[in-house]
C-alpha cells in the first residue's frame, strides 16, 4: 500500500472497472469508478464523486482536455500516470476503437504544467521504463528510455 493512502478510504478511480481498481479493493480500499462517459462532453460527472482520493492511470492522454477533468476533481490528493511522449515513436492510435487512442502524450513538464493549471500542486514524481521487452529496435530503446510517469498532487489551497 502507498504510505499516502490509509486503508479504509474511498478512492474515486477515474475510468471504468480495471485490474488495478481490483488491486486497491484487495488492498481494504473502497473504489468508486466512473462508467465510461465520454469526459470530454460531460467532465462535470466527476464532480458527482466526492472521495479523499482519486486516481487516473493512464487516463489523461485520452481526452481531448484533460484541463476540464483535473478542474472537476473534489479529492484532496490525486495519484496520476500517463505515457510519454517518445522521440521515437508516434502517439499511440487503435484505429478500431474511438476510445482506446492517445490525443496526447505528454513530456514530464507538460504533465506538470496541466496539473498547475488544474489545481494541483505535485508531492511526488517518478519514471520508468517498458516493462515488456519485445524483439526490435523501438523496444530495446524503451529498455532505455522513461515511458512512464507518475504523479502524486495535492489540490492547492
């Protein structure tokens, strides 16, 4: 468990039912999702949710304004991850899903920068790298180079 997070709280978990929802409800955490409503017409739904936490993994380089969710957001601390925008390789895009693709990815700065905007004050920052390794030259880069990074904020005062 993160040290930042006591057992018992309520966590809104931004985006529908995952595998890692199921990791904090195994951990004694009680998690809200949201149920899959397009964030960009409508990022006044997650204001309906009014939780100590919430968290967004791999959420904001979906919408096109993430800007519009991080202003909605009640909880006091936010846990955010995203991937990073690679020299190497373009933005991610399933052409057979609408939802399922990347509007953007980020550079560390430019994530901070939207959190400022957003009203949030970053505690804790941190990168890594693929997990996976596949054969090729985009994957060995990735052994290489952060592709992930993750946020723990606070909403100013």
């Amino acid at each position: 468990m993160v040290p930042s997070i006591k057992e018992d709280r309520i966590v809104l978990d931004i985006g529908t039912p995952n595998m890692f929802s199921n990791i904090m409800i195994q951990n004694g955490l009680k998690v809200l999702n949201t149920k899959g409503e397009d964030l960009d017409q409508h990022p006044e739904v997650i204001a309906q949710y009014d939780t100590e936490i919430a968290t967004a993994f791999e959420i904001f380089e979906h919408p096109l304004n993430p800007l519009g969710v991080l202003k909605e957001i009640k909880a006091e601390t936010l846990f955010a991850s995203i991937p990073l925008s690679l020299w190497f390789a373009k933005a991610y895009r399933n052409k057979n899903d609408q939802w399922d693709q990347h509007f953007h990815e980020f550079e560390d700065w430019q994530f901070d920068w939207l959190l400022e905007k957003g009203g949030w004050e970053i505690v804790r920052r941190e990168k890594w790298t693929s997990p996976v390794f596949v054969p090729g030259i985009r994957p060995i880069l990735r052994l290489f180079t952060p592709r992930y990074y993750i946020v723990e904020a606070r909403r100013k005062k």
